[in-house]
C-alpha cells in the first residue's frame, strides 16, 4: 500500500506565491493585444526619406454571371462620380478611382484613424461574348454596380432534338 502525505500550506507559505499583477500592476493585457494589433509596421516608414508609404483604399470586388449578363458589384462608401473611371478596352475592364482624405484639424483629439484613403485600380479580364456598347454602370448608396450583357450569339441556346418515328 502506497502512503501518500497531504501537507497544507502555511499562510507564510501562500504569500511568498508571486502573481504578475503584483509585479506589473499597471499591466493591462487587453490593453496590450489592442495596441499590437493596430500597429502598422509600414506607417513607421514614412518617417524614412526616400519613402512615401502611402495607405491605399482598395474596394472588394463581387463578379458574377447571369443568363444574359455579366455583374460586377463594389462598395465604395464615400467617392463621388467624377472620381471614378470605369474603361473596357479589348477584354479588359479597368475600374479606378480615389477617396480624398478629409482635412485633419490639429486642433481636434482622434483616438483612431481606420480609414484608408487614395487611388485604386482594379482590371478584370472579360469572356468572349461581352457586348462593351450597351455596358451601364450605377452608383446608389456607396455601391458601384456595372452590367456588361452578353452578345446573342454568346447566350446559350436550346436544341430541340428530333427522333424518326420506327414504322411498324
């Protein structure tokens, strides 16, 4: 039989135990994991000559195809018409644009700066098949939708099958 020997600690013993609070009582985790985060390691470089780091707004994209047309959809909260170019040339569509950053006033307190600003350029190589002439483009509610319809010899067609009818 094998003896097994419980001691408690003496209070002595229980204060002598060192937790990092006691050590760092200023430290604050959360606090820590939200300042790593929102470093920007580029941002440092624009205090560097000879580098012009600049943040860049790059919209998300969402392609699809329907029966007779080819969607393209794109949030871009914030840009006006006048800066946007939108060009199909040969199989190519070219969307570009820019975001004006808003004036900073060094009399106000910001507790964040998240938003990104500048030009973008974004191309998507078309199909075969794409009628460029009757292209539209919308921009409602910070959404740039652009509808590029198929020609009618591209739309898929129905062959309707024939059978010969066995004489008897």
């Amino acid at each position: 039989m094998k003896t097994i020997n419980l001691q408690k600690k003496a209070p002595a013993q229980e204060a002598a135990l060192v937790r990092p609070f006691d050590l760092f009582p200023n430290w604050e985790p959360f606090q820590r994991m939200k300042q790593m985060f929102a470093w920007d390691p580029f941002a440092e470089m624009t205090e560097l000559p000879g580098y012009g780091y600049q943040p860049t707004f790059t919209p998300a994209f969402e392609v699809k195809e329907t029966k007779d047309t080819y969607v393209f959809k794109a949030d871009i909260p914030g840009i006006k018409e006048a800066d946007l170019d939108l060009s199909i040339a040969g199989d190519r569509l070219t969307i570009s644009g820019k975001r004006e950053m808003e004036r900073k006033d060094e009399q106000e307190t910001y507790f964040a700066y998240e938003r990104s600003y500048g030009s973008f350029s974004r191309s998507f190589t078309l199909p075969t098949g794409v009628d460029a002439e009757h292209a539209r483009a919308d921009l409602k509610d910070g959404v740039l939708t652009i509808a590029l319809p198929k020609v009618p010899e591209a739309l898929p067609k129905k062959i309707e099958v024939k059978s010969e009818k066995v004489k008897a």
